[in-house]
C-alpha cells in the first residue's frame, strides 16, 4: 500500500457556534463532510475578545468523544458531574460524552489572544451510551519528542516511533485507536509518519505551509489535507516551517445520524437524545 497521497482537501470555513465564538471549521463544515471516526475539526484564534468572551455557555452532548487542545489562552471546562478544569497553553482535555454530559467551555481572560482546536470523534454503536468520563492533560503529561530533523512533536494520542525509540502519549486503548499529534517543523525538512494502514488520516496546517504526501502536494493554510489509505505520511515544511496537527484514527464504519451536539447511529436515537435532554435524564451519574 505504501505512502498515502492527498485525497482531498477540505478549506475552513468560519462558523460561529456556543454563545457567539468565531472559529474555523475544516471537518464538518458542510453536511456529512466527516472523516471516519473523525466528525469535526474546529480552530478558535483571536487577539480580539469580542470573538471569544461569550464562550460556550451550558450545553449537552450524547454518542462521541470531544478533545480541546489549546495553545494559547484559558479556557475553563465544568460539567454537571462536577468536574472542573482549566486548560492552559499546551493543555488538552479529552472528554467522552458516551450516553450524556451537560458542560460549559468558558474563557478565562478578558484580553490577549485565545487559541486552540476542539476535535469531535466518534464512538461505535456499542459504546455511544457508556457512562460518560472527563479527562485533564497538562501539559506536562504530554510528552515532546525531538525530532531528528530538528523539529518536535507533541504525542497527545497514540504513540511515536523514531529510531527505535517508542514514545506514547497520555490517551491510550480507545477503540478507535486515535493518534493525535502537534508537529512542528523547520523551513524545509521533511517528516514520515507511520501509521496503521487501514486508519483514516489527516493533517490540519495551523501555520505556515506543506507539501504532503507521496507526490508532495501543497496543503494550504488552515485546511485539512485527508489522504489515502497506506503505511506511512510524508510531509515537507514550507520556506516558512509548518505547525500543523496530524490526527489518525480506525474507521468505525457505521451509520452517522448528527442532531447538533448529538450523533448517534439512528433518527430513533436522536429522538431518544432530544426527549432525554428534556425531560433531564440526559446526564446521569452512574
Ligand atoms: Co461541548
């Protein structure tokens, strides 16, 4: 099977979504634009507060996994389970709503730039309405790999090899088998990853610019670069350098049926989700 090539790129488009936040979404931009297990690709970055201060008040989830990873800023997770977070520059928290979870994704500063990604993977049907569970990943529980090439990488999910020398990352034994990283890399230096062949892969360009895959195809900024199946992904940074994420993960093959924060694998389902929600039975400890 070999290097995997482009096999299309999908452009952010800015959307607005919690109580007024401008960000910009790749994956699940446009209706059924998703990449199994993988639903949404969001990027928030703003130096102006005005696009981050109404954060995203109160709000529930049913059927799949989120996990914010912020570069810049604060940001405060709290759920109706009394879990409570603060996420700062190079923390990530992965949270898997499973049958339910009401929370709310505050920020905590009234100025300064916010930056940072939520992604949205899928759960399988047997696994959509397990108790939910919430996880903080400070930043220093998220190992740095320095890379031969004199770049580094940030292992958040999955594990990475160079010569020899396995480093995992804090997310591990999902069924899903993702591997998320945050790569960095000089002005024209190039990297293989490996990766499970039959995974779905792809890579979102949050700086500078790339040439990727087996016949090194531009992968412009802030989009998501998806390619085709195969053991390994190249990429080469542009005259600039490239910081870009790198998301893996095994297909889950089933129907996806999305009601805003819920995504299930039937219409009955999310009916269940929406009467669930509203009679107050949606997130339940236990
Ligand atoms: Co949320």
């Amino acid at each position: 099977m070999g290097t995997r090539k482009l096999q299309a790129v999908i452009d952010s488009m800015a959307a607005s979504d919690g109580a007024g936040v401008k960000l910009r979404r790749s994956l699940g931009s446009r209706p059924n634009q998703r990449f199994d297990p993988f639903l949404m690709l969001d990027e928030f970055f703003s130096d102006d507060p005005n696009d981050y201060l109404a954060g995203f008040p109160s709000h529930p989830h049913r059927g799949f996994e989120t996990v914010t990873y912020m570069l810049d800023g604060r940001m405060r997770h709290e759920d109706v389970f009394g879990n409570r977070g603060d996420l700062g520059p190079g923390d990530a928290q992965w949270m898997t709503a499973g049958r339910g979870i009401i929370h709310s994704e505050m920020p905590q500063q009234a100025e300064g730039r916010m930056r940072g990604f939520q992604l949205w993977i899928n759960l399988p049907a047997r696994e959509k309405m397990k108790p939910a569970a919430w996880r903080d990943i400070p930043s220093r529980d998220i190992p740095t790999v320095a890379l031969e090439n004199g770049g580094e990488l940030r292992v958040i999910a999955g594990a990475f090899e160079q010569a020899g020398v396995v480093t995992a990352g804090p997310v591990r034994g999902l069924s899903t088998e993702p591997m998320y990283y945050d790569v960095r890399l000089r002005a024209g230096t190039s990297l293989v990853i490996p990766t499970p062949a039959g995974h779905n892969a792809f890579m979102y360009v949050y700086e500078g610019a790339a040439t990727v895959g087996e016949d090194a195809r531009h992968l412009p900024f802030r989009s998501a670069g998806l390619f085709t199946p195969g053991e390994s992904v190249r990429v080469t940074a542009g005259e600039a350098g490239v910081k870009l994420l790198f998301l893996a993960g095994k297909p889950i093959g089933e129907p996806v049926v999305q009601y805003g924060p819920f995504v299930m694998n039937t219409p009955q389902e999310i009916m269940q989700a929406i009467d669930d929600y509203n009679a107050g039975r949606l997130a339940v400890a236990g």
